[in-house]
C-alpha cells in the first residue's frame, strides 16, 4: 500500500475555492452570536460543550476557530485574533491544546472516510486524558457532527456526560435534529443565520470573488459556502439558463431544454459534476417560485428577469402548491436516478417536460359557472 503525501490529501471540512475555516480571521454577520458566547466567557457561564447550528456555509466552523484561538490566548485581545503564537500554532495545526474531529483519510480506500467513526472520538479520548497533566484549557473542535456514525456519536455522549476538567468541545452541526437528543441536551446552541447581500459582498470580495454578490446571495439563500460553490462551478449562468428557458413556458422551447438537459451530462471533475449542480439550480429555481407565489416576486433577483417570470407563472397560493409539489417530486427522483445511474440528460429532460405540464394559477383558470 502506497502511503498518500499529506499535502495531496483533501480536507474534509474546508469548501473548494476557500481557505480552512482556521486561515479566516474575521467571522462576518454573526456578531450575535459572538457576543453570546464571549458574555458567557467573561461571565464565568461558559459551557463545556457548545453545539453551533445554522445552514451550511454561514461561517459556523469559521466560528469555532475564532474561539479556540481566542480561548487560547486567554480570551484576551481582540475576538479570534490571528496574530498572536496560540493563532499561528493553530494555523499550522500545532497547537497541542487543540484537538481536531473530522472525516479521516482511508490510505487503503484511497479516498476520506464516508463518516467520522468511533476511533476518531477515541482519539478525543486520549487527547483529554494525555493532555490533563498540562492543565490549562483544552479546546476540541468537532466538524461536522453530522457525519458521525452511531457508535462515534454515543462515544461522543459519554464524553460529554462527564466532561473533562477545563474542556471546552465546539460542536459544527448542519442538521442538529438528525443528532441524538441526548447530544442536544447536553451542549448550549450557538445559532448562526443567513447572511444578507452586504455581508455575503463582504466575504466574497475578501475571497477575491468578482460575481455578482447580491445574485449569489439570493442563490445561496445567504450560505458563504454554497456562494462559493456556486462561483466556482458557473452556477450563476447555470441559473440564467434555465430561467430563459423557462420564460418560453407555456410552449416550452424543446431545442432550449435539450441543450440544458445535455449539459448535465458531462464528466465531473475537480470543478464539480455538473449534473450536481444541474439540479441544485433546478431545486433554487423550484423553491423561489414556490415562494413567490405566496410572497410575491423575491428580491433580489437571481438572474436577469427572474422576477417577471416567477410574478407570471407562480401568481397564488394555488400556482405556489403546484410548484413546491414539483420541487418535492423532482428532487426524490434526482437521488434514484443518480443511485440507479440514470442518464442525467435523459433525466434532466424528463424533468423540464414535467414541469412544462403543470397545473395553470388559479387566476388563469376558467370561471366556474
């Protein structure tokens, strides 16, 4: 078996296109949720266990790095500083006051582990125990606990049923009710929001990212690490297409539709598989116009004439209903049809076809009578 080089193995926890969550030094649109936890700090109200929650991409893990090199600078100085020593062993992931749980990488597989296993918590094990007879803080950062299997998260339970003297576990969770309730109980949440269009400007042009912010945000629904994705896999001239697509509704364009749905086919690489991202615009485009026909056009818009078109095809609750059922139906068969290997342009076209058929709005039907 041949040994993968460190540097070549990818990190589970870091978004493509962005730096690891400990290389960022200002955690944006969350400044509640900072001060949450430094009152408790300074209050002598600090939790062993701290579970932070909110949609993926909104900066949770960027968080938990900014405590740990804050904690363990001595929760001085300014919030996550990143010019301290404690900060640069951190960085280069050296602190030994630190620990790390996240998805590990399989030499004999080749590839990262599909889930974080019981080893990786007992690891967390001897990190307390080895790491006691040093006194002083001890910080453990968990990324994500959802990729957790049984046997890791019951040994996670014990831990935290009876935690170690100067513990402090930081706990990233994208769907905290998928997590035992017993887990939940014993930790305080730390909930994270969306960020807004300003915000997302902000993070996007310190990345360097020159798209259009407001569209991505809206695209997004306000995750910084599906903004990302989304940048880095042209999903925002994806979406365009398929709105201009879909503004030839009633009659949809056959020829347009074939040249969407043949896109989706092509090889997935190291920018992302473009069926994958294929039906994520499809499923935005769904949601919104779901939405719209209950709350009207959203802004901002996603892409050029999105809210004409959603105003038009999407007008009542009735249109909403018809649109959100679509989104459901469409989005279980994706995951078939990946699972069983469906053609994806086949696939894709089945799906367009369907939705040209869907039921009128209430206020373009007949009247009774």
């Amino acid at each position: 078996m041949v040994k993968t080089d460190p540097d070549d193995i990818p990190e589970p926890d870091r978004v493509p296109g962005a730096p690891h969550p400990r290389h960022t030094d200002r955690v944006i649109g969350q400044d509640h949720a900072i001060a949450e936890f430094t009152e408790a700090a300074r209050g002598g109200r600090l939790h062993h266990a701290w579970l932070l929650t909110g949609p993926r991409g909104v900066g949770k893990a960027t968080l938990a790095w900014a405590i740990a090199r804050w904690m363990l600078a001595g929760a001085s100085g300014p919030f996550g500083a990143t010019d301290t020593r404690e900060a640069r062993r951190i960085a280069a992931l050296s602190e030994p006051r630190l620990h790390l749980v996240r998805r590990s990488w399989d030499d004999k597989a080749g590839r990262l582990s599909a889930q974080i296993t019981v080893d990786e918590i007992r690891r967390l094990l001897s990190f307390f125990h080895l790491s006691a007879a040093e006194g002083g803080r001890r910080i453990a950062i968990i990324d994500a606990a959802d990729d957790m299997n049984v046997a890791a998260a019951n040994a996670l339970l014990k831990v935290l049923e009876e935690p170690p003297a100067d513990a402090l576990i930081l706990i990233v969770a994208h769907q905290p009710a998928g997590l035992l309730p017993t887990i939940r109980s014993r930790c305080r949440t730390l909930r994270l929001s969306p960020l807004n269009p300003a915000q997302m400007g902000n993070v996007l042009s310190q990345l360097g990212i020159d798209e259009d912010a407001e569209a991505l945000a809206a695209l997004s629904d306000g995750s910084v690490g599906e903004a990302l994705r989304l940048a880095g896999q042209g999903g925002l001239d994806r979406y365009q297409q398929l709105v201009d697509l879909m503004a030839t509704l009633p009659r949809l364009d056959r020829p347009l539709a074939a040249t969407f749905a043949d896109a989706a086919a092509g090889r997935a690489g190291a920018d992302g598989d473009p069926f994958d991202l294929t039906m994520t615009v499809l499923d935005r485009f769904l949601a919104r116009t779901a939405r719209a026909g209950l709350m009207g056009a959203p802004l901002p818009q996603a892409a050029r004439g999105e809210g004409a078109l959603l105003a038009r095809i999407s007008p009542d609750d009735h249109a909403a209903r018809a649109w959100a059922d679509a989104q459901a139906r469409l989005s279980a068969r994706a995951r078939t049809g990946r699972a069983v290997n469906l053609d994806p342009s086949a696939l894709v076209m089945d799906m367009l076809l369907e939705l040209a058929h869907l039921p009128p709005a209430r206020s373009a039907l007949p009247a009774k009578g």
